[in-house]
C-alpha cells in the first residue's frame, strides 16, 4: 500500500530532531480536529503512530510504502511548433 | 584493333532478374552481357523500368541523391519529358532548385501535353517559393487545378508568416484524392498547432515527421540533418516531460534516463525515491532493487529512504547481492538521521542489517555506537553459551523485564538456532549440554514481561521437541530440567496447561512414562515445517494428557490443602470412557490422599473423586472394568485396592447384589484379602458368605470356575 511520507504529513522539515515530531502532531491535531476533519485528523494520527509507537512501526514498516510529495516545474504539454521546418524542406500534399 | 564481343546471357536469365525486381543485377548485366534473342530496344525498354522502378524505391525511402542518379542513368536510355519532369520533381525534393527551375522551365513550353505543362507549372512556382521568391506569376497560376493554385497561394502566405491567410487558403484547397486532402488537413494541423488523431498511414513523411517525430522514410536532404536533431530533441522532451508528469502524478515508474533528462541534482534523489515506491508496487522487485543500489548515496539524504530499505530487506536477502552496500547505507543513514528517528526504527535498521551478513560481529561496531549492547548479548552470548558468568545471568534477567520487539525477535532466533543446531548435533551430548545452560538462563530469569509469553513458550516447545530425542533414560536430567523450567513457565504465565502445544505435553508424558514418546519420523531435510514448527510425532492420545495434568493439580492442590482440591477433575467428567487410566488416575489420587493424610475419611475422598468425574459405580463399564484395574493396582498398593473394595462393596444397593458383577467383585476382594494375607475380618467374612449364597442359587455359568476355586480355598 502507498501512503504519503508520515514526516510530511507532520510537516517536519530536513531539519527537525526526533522530539519535534509531538510538537508537530500536537499543533497539527489542534488545527484538524476529529470532529471537523475527520479524515485529515486520522492521516496525522496515523502518521505520528508510525513514527513513534513501537507496535505500529513494526507491523506497518513491510507492508507500506511511503511516496514524497515533490513540486517540479514542468514545461508540460507546450505544443511542438515545427510548422517552420515546412517552409525550409520541400514537400506537396499532392501526387505528383 | 576488332572490339571485344560481349559475353552472352540468356533472355530467361535476364527477364528473370526483372521478375524478381533484382535491377542493380540486371542493369550490371545489360552492361557486362549481350542479352540473346533480345533486341536492344527490348532491353532498353527493359532497363527504362528497372531504372524507373529503382529511382521511385530510392525516392520512397528517402535516398533521393540516389534516386537522381537513377533518372540520369534513365535520361540516357529515355530523354521522354515525362522522365525529366520526374527529374524536376527530385531535383525540389533534393533542394536543388536552380537546376529544378531550370529543367521546369524547359518542360512548360512542351506542347501538346498538357498535363505534363501543368505538372511542370506546379513545380515551377513551388520551386520559386523555395527559392524565398514570393512573387507569383498570375498567369501561370491560373493554368493549373485550383486545388493546387490555392496551395501554393496558402504556402507563399505560410513563408511570409501569414498563417491566417495560409489556412484559408489551403480550406479552399480541395483535392479530390483523399489521399490529397488528408496532406492538406496535417498541413493545416502543423500550422496551427492543433491536436489531431494521428492514424493517417499514408501521409507524407515529413508531414508524419513533423507531426509525431517518426522519421520512416524522409528524404534525406542536406537541411534534414539539423531537422531531425530539433524535432526529435522536442518529442524527446515532451515525451520525458510527459513520463515526469506521470511520476509526479504516481501513476506509474518510469526508467531512470527519464529522471535524469529531466531534473536538477535537488530533486532528482527523491524522483528516484518516488520511482522505486512505484516499481515496487509494479511488483518490479529486481529493477528497485538494483536502483536503490546505484542510487543509493543520492537516497540516503531522505529521511523517508529509512522505511524504504526496511521494505526491501527481505528482496536483499533473497537476492543475496549488494548485502554489503545496504549494510554501508544502513551505517549512513544512521549516521544522518539517527537523531529524527525513533528507537524502535534504529532497532530494526540494526537487526537488518544482522540479517544481511552471515558475520554477526561485523556489524557490533554499529550496534555499539547506538548503544544497543544488549543486542550483541542476545546476538552472541545468548547463542553461543561460552564463558557464562552470573552478571550474564543479570543481564538477560534485565532484558525480559522491559518488552521491545526487538528483543522478543532476537530471543526467537535462539529458538531458530537450537533446531540448527539439533540437525548438526543430533542427540550428542554437546546438544544436551547447551540446552541445559540454556535452560539454566531461563530458569535464572526472576519477572519476564508478559508480553514475551508466546515467544518464550514456543522456545520451551523447542527445547520439549529437542529433549524428546534424547533416551530417557540416559539423559534423566535433562528432561527433568526441562520439565522444571516448563512448570516455573506455566505457573509464571498462569498458562493453561490444557493449552500447552502438543511437544510440551508430550514431554509430561515422556516423563509419567519414563520414555520418550518422540516417534522418529522421515521428514525431508530443509522443510519449511522443520525450520518452523517443532511438532514432533508423539504417541499419545490428548486425554492420556489431560488426565495426567489433572492428577498433577489434584495432588498439588492436596499437597497444598487447597479446598476443592479434586475440581480439575471436572474437565474429565464426560471423558473418563476413553481411556482406562482413569482407573489408575482414581487410585493415585486417593494414594496420595492416604499419604498426605488427607484430613477426610477415605470413603468420603473416593465418593468425592467419583462425583466430581460424574461417574457411579453402578455405571456398567466401570462395573465391569475397574475391578480388574483395582487388582492390577494392588501390586503397587495393596492398601489402596482394598479401600476401593471396601467403598464399592458397602455402597452397591441391595438390588444389585444378585448380579454376576457383584459376584466379581466379591471374588476379587476375598482373594486379595486372601493373597495379601491381610485381616479377615467383618466384611470377608460377609462377602465371602455372600459369594458362596448367591452363586449357589443362581448357578451363574460365568461364576462357576470361581465358585468352585473359592470353594476348594475357603471351604
């Protein structure tokens, strides 16, 4: 199963030590709580039991697979503009 | 000087290679051979084709300079000016336009042939556009199909970048052919830049080309070189920026060329994370594999690349390759991140990273810079068993008071090495010796957390298979230290004992026996089964077992004057049928009873065992049977056959005692009592008198030879 990376959910940076990880998921559970955001309330649950309970973490570890969220900018979909090449190479769209 | 006479080559010969459309050969011959029976025009006309049909193949795969080659070869033969508008044609395609202009200019002033004039018009004005000469001559633009008249008007708006006019221009060019009219749609979808459902199979190449980049056929000019380079480099891009899209997207992997054409150093470690995530979930385990490896010091830096290698463990080991670089990135990573991660993530790193060597202590160095000392104990001392001091003994006692499931699973590879072991020391005193150290480990261990029960008793199940391999009788100790450390397991855990595995009561069993009950069984050598499961064959049903634990509480509970004390026996209610130990069970019972001194009347003690089994000695099956076991039992103990007698021969009601059962008993009391030389007191002598009355009045003919036994003896 992919799941998104725990520490990005908790929004933990490069930086960040082990006791940052409380800290994060208090702040965050407190923005989405379970009443009003069920669904995010149980990412962050569950991503701070990966991180920090020892049970979860050895039963989640061979079964999860945890994707990055990565931002890239892509220069997608521009459209090829070769229509010059038609004017320098000879070619008829008729039988000739 | 006479010339030379050419060879000859026979006709067929020749008109086969034409058949056969070999023309190189046949142009070669027509030069080497005279052709028999063949006129020089008909090989001329011969060789007109073949040079016409070489130059048109040429020109279909885009080998125009060849194609020229072949016309001019033609022209030789044939200077018809359908050949050399043919020429102009490839002359254009060629970019050679002068020559083109040229040749067109001479073929438009043909006469009566009109068709061919308006080709050569056509290719004139095209080649003057070509040429950047945009200036159309009117006049001849009017002499030819208006299909082609707005096609070069849209192409000359198209090379002065009017692509509005261009396109109208090429919408009122309508050609009949569908052919011509799919050309003229993909120009205008060129132009444009419109998305088109591109299934055209026959439209020109360079149309094709610039449209999707495939590159059969074009004509191999001297522009195209840097053409191609262009286009092909924007596919290839788009197509990467596509396959990137999908990444980003997690919509499948894509191959690593792909990421690396893409991206910067910064993101490319995690494009590459995110690509193993998916190839892995593609179930492609190898190819993750092998870039987890060669990428690897890029995915250290990931702090999520710790989960990642825990997944691939196993895949690892499997492969049996790249062990060594996974243990170098376990050390890495480590070193990076030790300080984000938690405990239990360090643990299972350095457990892996155990797994991947067949060297243990090549990896301590690792495991002592996080201060796991603990593991190398349970790795090494544990194992091994060597130069076992008492600090050893508190050092392991510590580790089972606090659970960790790494702990728990490196305890449970002791249960794996003691099978490893028994298949290289089977039944040697070597093997005997370190299950009995290691039972003294056990045994020494004062509070394990609960939380260890199941590993610790499948340990014990191992160790009860093990010592089922010894002979009993050889290695005494053994099993009775094993049943030590069974029964202080048991009672720690408050285990059931009717739940204990089959190996573990088959060790109670071996030992109420005084032998192993182990059969030997021919399992093959590396089974799944052997490494994991240490069920033994044992000969034994499971109420032999119950009944035997329920006799062991009994007794402890009368050795501890636990109130209630035959309540164990109450499992067995429903189940004394199945098995004639019972009889024996009911004996020792009120033997250790009598021997502890039980304070409670015999009488009350055998009614109390009975009704708690739920059984009445009016009950047929036990009539008939537990006399015979009761004198079996007064070899053992004479006085507790008789106590059994006594209970059952002054508790059967009056009605009963006219029967032939009654009578068997009443013969085994007298001649136990009789054998056993013991008092003949009261109830002999009642029974006695009974036995010789009732015999004598219902004559029962299974009695008979007892009667007349009895009666030699006490008459």
């Amino acid at each position: 199963m992919i799941k998104k990376s725990p520490y990005i959910i908790l929004g933990l940076e490069d930086n960040f030590e082990f006791k940052d990880i409380k800290k994060a998921y208090r702040k965050l559970i407190r923005e989405f709580s379970p009443e009003n955001h069920p669904k995010k309330f149980a990412e962050i649950s569950d991503a701070y039991d990966i991180l920090t309970d020892e049970e979860y973490f050895w039963n989640g570890t061979i079964t999860n697979l945890y994707y990055i969220d990565i931002q890239l900018d892509i220069e997608s979909n521009k459209d090829i503009d070769n229509s010059r090449h038609l004017k320098n190479i000879f070619e008829v769209p008729f039988n000739i | 000087m006479a010339r030379k006479k050419r060879k000859k080559l026979q006709k067929k010969q020749f008109l086969s290679l034409f058949e056969s459309k070999n023309y190189q050969k046949l142009i070669s011959k027509a030069k080497q051979f005279e052709i028999e029976d063949m006129s020089q025009d008909e090989v001329d006309n011969i060789l007109k084709e073949a040079y016409l049909n070489l130059a048109n193949d040429s020109f279909n795969i885009g080998d125009i300079a060849r194609a020229i080659r072949d016309i001019n070869s033609l022209l030789l033969i044939d200077d018809s000016n359908n050949i050399k508008l043919l020429k102009v044609k490839y002359l254009c395609y060629i970019e050679n336009f002068n020559d083109a202009l040229k040749l067109a200019k001479e073929l438009m002033s043909v006469k009566k042939d009109t068709k061919l004039v308006k080709e050569a018009i056509f290719l004139y004005l095209l080649a003057n556009l070509y040429t950047q000469n945009y200036e159309i001559d009117l006049k001849l633009l009017k002499k030819i199909p208006i299909s082609r008249e707005k096609y070069i008007l849209g192409l000359s708006a198209f090379m002065q970048d009017d692509r509005e006019l261009a396109l109208n221009y090429f919408n009122e060019s309508k050609p009949r052919a569908k052919i011509e009219k799919e050309n003229i749609e993909t120009i205008k979808s060129i132009i444009s830049q419109s998305t088109i459902a591109y299934k055209k199979e026959n439209i020109k190449p360079l149309y094709r080309f610039l449209l999707s980049g495939n590159m059969d056929n074009l004509a191999n000019t001297k522009n195209i070189g840097a053409v191609k380079k262009d286009i092909s480099a924007q596919f290839k891009s788009r197509k990467n920026n596509e396959e990137i899209e999908e990444l980003l997207d997690l919509d499948h992997s894509v191959s690593i060329d792909v990421i690396k054409n893409n991206t910067n150093e910064t993101e490319e470690g995690r494009l590459i994370y995110n690509n193993i995530i998916l190839l892995l979930e593609e179930n492609q385990y190898n190819e993750a594999l092998t870039l987890f490896i060669q990428y690897k010091s890029k995915l250290v830096k990931l702090t999520e690349s710790g989960f990642l290698l825990l997944y691939l463990i196993h895949y690892i080991q499997d492969s049996q390759q790249s062990t060594d670089k996974a243990i170098e990135f376990i050390s890495s990573y480590l070193f990076l991140h030790n300080s984000k991660i938690s405990s239990s993530h360090i643990d299972m790193l350095l457990l892996s990273a155990f797994k991947l060597t067949i060297y243990p202590a090549t990896i301590f160095p690792l495991v002592k810079k996080y201060n796991r000392d603990n593991f190398i104990f349970l790795k090494q001392k544990l194992i091994y068993l060597t130069d076992i001091t008492p600090s050893d003994h508190d050092t392991f006692n510590k580790i089972l008071k606090k659970f960790k499931i790494s702990y728990n699973s490196l305890l449970d590879e002791k249960r794996l090495h003691l099978i490893f072991l028994s298949d290289d020391h089977k039944n040697t005193i070597y093997l005997s010796q370190h299950i009995s150290k290691f039972i003294e480990f056990l045994i020494m261990v004062e509070q394990p957390h609960y939380k260890y029960k199941k590993t610790l008793f499948m340990i014990l199940t191992t160790i009860a298979s093990l010592v089922q391999d010894f002979n009993f009788n050889k290695e005494r100790d053994l099993y009775m230290k094993a049943l030590t450390i069974i029964n202080q397991y048991i009672k720690r855990f408050r285990m059931n004992i009717l739940n204990l595995s089959i190996d573990l009561k088959a060790l109670f069993i071996s030992i109420d026996r005084e032998e192993s009950i182990k059969q030997i069984v021919d399992k093959p050598l590396f089974s799944i089964r052997d490494l994991f499961m240490t069920e033994g064959d044992y000969d034994f049903n499971e109420t032999e077992y119950d009944i035997l634990m329920a006799k062991k509480i009994s007794i402890e509970n009368l050795e501890n004057n636990i109130q209630d004390s035959f309540k164990p026996l109450k499992k067995l209610k429903n189940r004394i049928y199945q098995n004639d130990i019972f009889y024996t069970l009911l004996m020792d019972l009120l033997r250790k009873a009598v021997e502890i001194k039980y304070n409670k009347p015999t009488d009350i003690i055998i009614k109390e065992i009975l009704s708690t089994l739920n059984i009445s000695l009016n009950d047929k099956k036990i009539r008939d049977s537990l006399v015979k076991e009761v004198v079996k039992y007064a070899i053992t103990d004479i006085n507790i056959a008789i106590l059994i007698f006594r209970y059952a021969l002054l508790n059967i009601s009056k009605k009963d005692k006219n029967l032939v059962w009654y009578l068997s008993w009443l013969d085994g009391y007298i001649n136990l009592v009789d054998k056993y030389k013991l008092e003949k007191d009261q109830l002999f002598k009642e029974s006695l008198d009974d036995f010789f009355k009732i015999q004598e009045k219902k004559k029962f003919k299974s009695i008979d030879a007892k009667y007349r036994k009895n009666v030699k003896k006490f008459r």
